[in-house]
C-alpha cells in the first residue's frame, strides 16, 4: 500500500484533518494535501514523527524509507539483510513474508 493510502485510512479513522497535519508538521495545507493523496512523501523524520502520531507501524512505509536512512534506524546487519530480502519479494511473497516474521517474533518472545 502507498504512502498517501495508508497516511489517509489512518487520517481518515481518527478525524485528523490536513490542516491539522500540516500545523503539527509545519508545512502549508497543500503539501500535507499532497501526502493524503499520495503525490508526495515526507522525509524519513517526518515518515517516524507521522507514524507515531497516526498510531502507523514504521514497518508499513518500509518500501518508502530510503535504504541510507533505514541504515541510521537499523544498527543490526541481520536487520537490514531482511528488509532487503522483504524488497525483493513480490507483493503476495511479501504479505507471506510478513506473516512468518510475526510468527517468528511471538515465538521468539514466548
């Protein structure tokens, strides 16, 4: 899913308006219009900062992040060797993917 759907479900569902959003971020109504509708994308810190805000998991922007910045948040080389294994998959392989990183990470916290 692209950046502008998953910034306008989450808009969307807690009634967070583009006026709002560009108030919190500091930027005029037509560049946070331009993130809800998906024709432009914050940078990485504004990608974290909206996440947050929005109650999104970072992992969802994960095909957005630029890999330079992905390498500041990820210290763990393992780490960064999976999310490029993730990149590389088509999108079915990817929801797959996913669905057995969670297993994993739940069986791994048992």
């Amino acid at each position: 899913m692209k950046f502008g759907n998953i910034l306008k479900l989450a808009m969307d569902k807690q009634g967070v308006t583009v006026q709002e959003i560009a108030m919190k971020f500091c930027v005029v109504e037509r560049t946070a219009y331009r993130w809800y509708v998906g024709d432009a994308e914050p940078d990485f810190e504004r990608i974290c900062e909206l996440s947050k805000m929005m109650h999104i998991d970072l992992n969802q922007f994960a095909d957005i992040i630029p890999d330079k910045d992905l390498i500041n948040v990820i210290e763990d080389s393992k780490e960064l060797e999976i999310l490029q294994t993730y990149r590389s998959l088509k999108q079915e392989e990817q929801k797959d993917f996913l669905k057995a990183v969670r297993f994993l990470s739940q069986y791994m916290s048992k």
